[in-house]
C-alpha cells in the first residue's frame, strides 16, 4: 500500500474495481474500458500480490504493442513492486540484447516486452516460457492490428496450458477473443462504457480548412491556449519530421518522434516530454497507444488518421484519471474519407469549430526542406551567399585551366614520332614509350610516307605519329572501327567506308514470307510462358503488326504493360537474328481486350477504323459499361470491337491462332473479351457510377438487405455518396482500409 500511495492513488477507478477481483481468483478476463481509465494499474496491481502470495515462484509475461507503453508498463511494475521482492524486466527491440540477456539469467518474475523481442529470446532459449503461468496482452486491439498474432501465438503454444490470461484494450477486436478460444481459454468480459469510447472530460472539435491553412492554424492555436503540454499527430514520419522542425524553427519548444529515430532518442525524447522540457511532441501513431503522460492539456490531430481506432487511442492521450482535455482534429479534403469512419467509430458527430481570418498566424517562417528517404533537413542557403560559391568555384576553374595551359606538356601526353615498315613494329614502340598495355588507349595517324626504293620492290616506310588518349575522350570503339583504323595504318589509303553499302543497309526489309515463320516461334512463346492467347499478324506495305487477345490479356497490360514490351522485343530479336528486319523496319504489338484505346508500343497505324455499329452485334463497347445489379457492383470489362484495315479486310495476312492450339478462350468464346485477371480497382465515368448507385438502391428498397459496392478509389466513392445523399430512404457507408474501400448501402428503418 505504500508503494501505491507513494504512486498517486487514492481510490479505484471502475475498471480496477471490476478486474482486481477476477484476477485474484485467478480466472481469465477481457476487459475493455476507455483511455485513460487506469488499466495498467487493473493487472499489475493483482499480478504483484499474486506473486507475492506465492513466494515469486512464477513467472508473469507482458506483451506490449510498442516500444515506449513496454517502457511505461515496466516502469509502473517497478513502482508498484519495490521493496517486496518483485523483479521486472523490460525485454524490446532497439537495444543491446545482452544486457537483457544477463538481466534474465539473474532472476526475474516479471518480464514486459514486445513480441518481437520476446519471441526471439525465447528461441534461444534465454526466456523459459514453460515457467510462464500469466500472460497479459496490454492494449490487446493493437497487437492484433499491428501483425503480432503469428508471434503471440508461437508463445501460447510453448507457455504451459494451466495459466491465466489477461486481456486489457480500449476497443473491441474479434481476433483477440476468438485467439483466447484458439487456446481453450474462456474469458470472462468487462466492457465498461463500451457506447463511450472517449471519457466525457475530453472536449473535442473539428477544425475544416485545408493543408496550406493547417500550419498557421496550428502556430495561432498554440499561442491561443498556450497547453503546458501537447500532443501533435501525424499520419507519416516525413510530415511528422516537418512539423516538428517547423514549429522549432517558430519558436516553440518542440520535437518529434517517430519510427525513424534510434530507439534510446525515442526513449530520451519520451522522458524530457514528461519532465517538461519539451513543450509539444510532434508524433506518429508510434506515441497514441497506452502511453500515460500527466498534465496533457491538448492533442492535435494534425491528419485524420486512416484507422478510426486510432482516433480514440490518440485523443485519450488528454483527459486521463479524471483530467479535463482538449482534442482539435483539422480536417482537409485529403482527410474527410478517414472522418466518416471515426464517426461511426464515436456514433456521434464531431462539433465543428467556426474559423475566421484572425485565427491564422500571419508571421509564419519559411517551410522547412526535408529529405524525402533520409527525413534529414536540408537548410536553404540564402542566394547571395549560394552565387557568391558559385562564382567562386567558377574563377578557380579558371585558374587552374589557365595554369595547366602556361605549364610545359607533360613527357607522357607529348606526341611520339615512330618511323616502320608495319603498323605492328610501330605500335609495339609507341606502346613502350607510353608504358601501356592496351592499345585503345593510343591515338594515330599517318604523317608521312616513303615509296619503295624500286618501282616494284624495295621496303616501304611509314612515319606514324602516336598520342596517348586523355581521359575525357571516349576511347572505346566498335569491332568495325578496330578493324578499319587498322586496315587505314596498314596500307596508308583506306580511309572513308562505302555509303552505297550504307544506304542498302538502311533500307527496311520486306516482310514478304515473315509471317509464316514468325507465327510458329510466337505460339511456342506463348505456349512456354503458359499464357492463353491468340495473335495475328497482318503486314501492310513494308509495315507489320502483331494484334495480341486472349483471356490472359490483362496480364500483358498490368504492371504499366511491361509484359507486352517485352513480347515486342522478344519479336523483334527473333526477326533481326534472322535478318527479317532491321532498326528502320516499322514493327507495332498491338493489345486488345481491356483498355478504352488499344495499346501498343509504337504508334505508325493511324490509319485503322472501327467497323460499322450493324456488324458490331452483341459485342459491347469500350468506355460504355453495363452493371448488372445481381453481382452487387460487378462491372463487365467490354471487349473492344474489331478492326479493318486499309484494305477493307477483318484479318491480316497471318491467322489468328493460340498459343494452346485453339482458336479461343476456355470458354470456347472468341479470345480477347474476358475480365481483368488482376485485381486493381478499375476507373468508371460518373454516369456509370450514378447509375450503379440507383440500381443498388432500387435493389435494397425492394429486398430490404444490404448491398456493397467493388472496391473504390476516394473520387469514385463521392460520386456514389453525393448521389444517394439526398434520399431520405437509404444511407451510405464506406467500408475498408487503405484508398481502396466498399460502400455499404443500407436501408433506414420506417
């Protein structure tokens, strides 16, 4: 008791009091409870006097979400436990795994970790999880939502089966209870103000201006209120990073905090806050979860948070045992799709803050540069001092050109003069004079030549002039260019190629024939890459195009069509080894099959029209989709309607086959009109989207059952809201995480 009231408290708060007495017993309990309602002290108060009672002879294990609440938990069992024989131990990552190590072999009966550490430890065998007999998950919600089940549960299956599990979270999460029934544990539940996820004494407010007007706003409230201490969230580290550095350079007695940092800055920064020397702590969701700092006047959700779940951990920051808080979220477009879901988190509104031109600080300093990989600041000099370096950098340029031209050539660099009867006996000399290995790092050139003594016979001699190559010159050169340099020094007069050879070579092949041996090595690439898809290939002129369909033809089109360029190049080597094109020859790859315009990888046929609407039947058009109601928001991918060349004709010269050796799809339909095998959301036009919107509602109206859309981008999903907002019938929710969300369309109650 001296330990508690040396701690603060005084009384027990609800969830204490319902949870201290399950535990005593030794009964497994989830207990759910708002922010900042003392669920710390609700297991470890009971944990120490269960060890207590039983002479320390077990061992309790705490798994935390994050680094710093493992930090705070450690710290309050400490507290809590001093004097009476408890040993706690705090076991996370970022720091020296030795220490740790020697700690535990030194005794413990309390260790408090992250799962990750945790886990490793006990695959080598540092932690006996077999001496384990309590296990609590602290903020349970989180470690779920954070990916740590895999880990969890490799330490349920070793932790003995005979021992008391605690689950403590501010919201409810089906995955944790259905993990404790995994592990034949029935847990008993306490849900304290479950409707009330946020405690009555945090006032809380919505602030709508847009991303340009959050920093001025932010400066302006601070200096308003002046919080003796405050949190700021953010929703990356590269705006967390700017932020904090923005309002240091303001003036404010700021810093920052997230996953970036080393994990003792993390630590430090986390204990200059408490001791307030730091004033404002700009900060990730890394900060949000447990951590329990006194006298938290207000928390600014800089960004919505994309988790609603996270607005309730993050404005519980404020407002704890029994403390009055502030908590202002600004409110941009980018941010409004995150709002929807933390007011059906809430079940309430968010009261709305009227803003006028004085509420924005007009002395705002310059934006700081922050680097997008490193997160470091770069500092913008001013322009004169950057001008004055560069003209600085430029006159010593200057001066070491003009010092290097006055001095006297270097012995190396001067020209060497060689007299021979062959190129060879030349180069072998000038080789030595250079002290060089390769020739191509010597320049020559024939500067005189002396007949033969006789008319007919007699030695002939030749006058080179070598010079060593410098740096700055390119001094490769192709096999053609070796041999004709040397063919020019050898006989002294072969110094310009044919271009009648040129011009021959430069003219684009005929295509005449090429089909017939192209079609047999473009099935068996299908084939081999097993991919169902059918070509033709169609030769205009000196042109060819290759026009490829299937129902694998959205995988040649995903990935920004990396597949169908690589196919056009794979077409393209195979005909330039055969000499059946060259780099002048016009050859296109045509894909067909899901995009509004065909794509291709060249652009030489303008010239093709679509057929007339009586020969397009039942085929439907690109960009004029049709919903069908029955599949709640399926969208049919049209295929695109087939096309005449400037001969009239439907086909090319080449036939259309498949690479599995018929002349469709599996379905037995003509190749090319499947759906999508990815699954990237697609785009829709407003009308298509408006339309699916009044089907879907028609649908719920007659049936009475929910209806869900595909998935949808942000803009796709506004359409569909702003068209059923008016209707006093239905309502409209986005469901999901990430950019991509479902939207919910549910009928109101008479």
């Amino acid at each position: 008791m001296a330990n508690l009231t040396e701690a603060g408290f005084v009384s027990s708060s609800p969830i204490q009091e319902h949870s201290i007495p399950l535990i005593l017993e030794g009964k497994d309990i989830f207990a759910q409870a708002e922010t900042g309602s003392g669920k710390t002290g609700a297991f470890a108060i009971p944990v120490i006097q269960k060890q207590i009672a039983s002479g320390q002879k077990g061992l309790c294990l705490v798994l935390s979400p994050t680094r710093e609440l493992a930090q705070q938990t450690h710290r309050a069992f400490e507290t809590f436990g001093r004097n009476v024989g408890i040993t706690a131990v705090n076991v996370i990552g970022g720091e020296s795994m030795s220490k740790q190590q020697k700690l535990l072999e030194n005794g413990v009966t309390v260790i408090v970790g992250t799962p990750g550490r945790i886990n490793d430890m006990a695959r080598k065998r540092h932690i006996n999880l077999k001496a384990v007999d309590t296990v609590v998950f602290d903020e349970a919600d989180r470690l779920f939502d954070m990916g740590f089940k895999k880990d969890i549960e490799y330490l349920l299956k070793m932790i003995p089966s005979k021992r008391q599990m605690i689950m403590m979270s501010a919201t409810t999460n089906q995955d944790v209870l259905r993990t404790a029934y995994k592990f034949h544990s029935q847990p008993e539940e306490i849900r304290l103000s479950e409707d009330n996820l946020v405690v009555d004494a945090i006032d809380q407010s919505l602030v709508m201006i847009n991303y340009k007007e959050k920093f001025p706003y932010l400066v302006n409230l601070l200096r308003v209120e002046k919080p003796e201490s405050s949190f700021i969230f953010c929703n990356t580290q590269f705006e967390t990073h700017l932020v904090g550095e923005w309002l240091t350079r303001m003036g404010f007695k700021a810093s920052f905090i997230s996953g970036k940092l080393a994990q003792n800055k993390r630590t430090r920064l986390i204990q200059d806050f408490r001791d307030k020397k730091i004033q404002h702590l700009v900060c990730t969701d890394v900060a949000a979860r447990g951590l329990d700092i006194k006298n938290v006047q207000l928390v600014v959700n800089y960004q919505l948070p994309n988790e609603a779940d996270n607005y309730v951990h993050r404005v519980g920051r404020t407002g704890r045992a029994g403390e009055s808080g502030k908590a202002i979220s600004f409110c941009a477009f980018e941010d409004c799709e995150n709002l929807e879901g933390i007011k059906s988190v809430l079940g309430e509104d968010i009261p709305k803050i009227d803003v006028e031109d004085k509420d924005f600080a007009q002395d705002v300093c310059g934006r700081p540069r922050i680097d997008g990989k490193t997160l470091k600041v770069l500092d913008r000099k001013p322009q004169k001092e950057k001008m004055e370096k560069t003209m600085a950098k430029k006159e010593k340029k200057v001066k070491q050109t003009t010092s290097r031209n006055s001095a006297p050539r270097s012995p190396s660099l001067a020209p060497f003069m060689v007299t021979a009867e062959n190129y060879d006996e030349a180069l072998n000399q000038a080789l030595g004079h250079f002290k060089v290995k390769d020739p191509e790092m010597l320049e020559n050139k024939v500067v005189k030549k002396t007949g033969k003594k006789f008319l007919m016979f007699g030695k002939e001699e030749i006058t080179y002039e070598f010079t060593k190559k410098t740096k700055g010159k390119k001094q490769r050169k192709s096999a053609g260019e070796k041999k004709m340099n040397a063919d020019e020094n050898a006989q002294g007069n072969r110094a310009e190629t044919s271009q009648t050879d040129k011009k021959r070579t430069a003219e684009p092949v005929d295509f005449t024939g090429t089909p017939e041996k192209l079609e047999p090595f473009i099935t068996e690439l299908f084939a081999k890459m097993g991919l169902e898809l059918t070509f033709e290939i169609e030769v205009q002129d000196r042109r060819m195009k290759v026009d490829i369909r299937g129902e694998d033809i959205g995988l040649v089109l995903t990935n920004k069509k990396q597949l169908m360029f690589s196919i056009e190049t794979i077409i393209r080597q195979f005909l330039f080894r055969r000499e059946l094109i060259n780099k002048q020859s016009q050859l296109a790859v045509y894909a067909h099959g899901t995009n509004p315009k065909p794509a291709r990888t060249t652009s030489r046929y303008d010239d093709i029209e679509e057929e007339d609407d009586d020969n397009i039947g039942n085929r439907e058009h690109h960009g004029e989709r049709e919903f069908n109601g029955a599949d709640y928001g399926e969208v049919k991918r049209e295929r695109r309607p087939r096309r005449r060349n400037p001969n009239g004709n439907r086909s090319g010269n080449g036939n259309r086959r498949s690479a599995s050796g018929r002349g469709g799809n599996r379905n037995g339909n003509r190749a090319g009109g499947g759906r999508r095998r990815d699954n990237r959301p697609q785009n829709h036009t407003d009308e298509f989207l408006q339309d699916m919107a009044r089907i879907l509602r028609d649908q719920v109206l007659e049936e009475g059952e929910v209806r869900m859309t595909k998935s949808l981008n942000p803009y796709e999903r506004r359409i569909v809201h702003e068209t059923l907002h008016d209707d006093q019938r239905v309502k409209t929710e986005s469901e999901g995480d990430g950019k991509y969300k479902q939207i919910k369309i549910v009928k109101i109650a008479d």
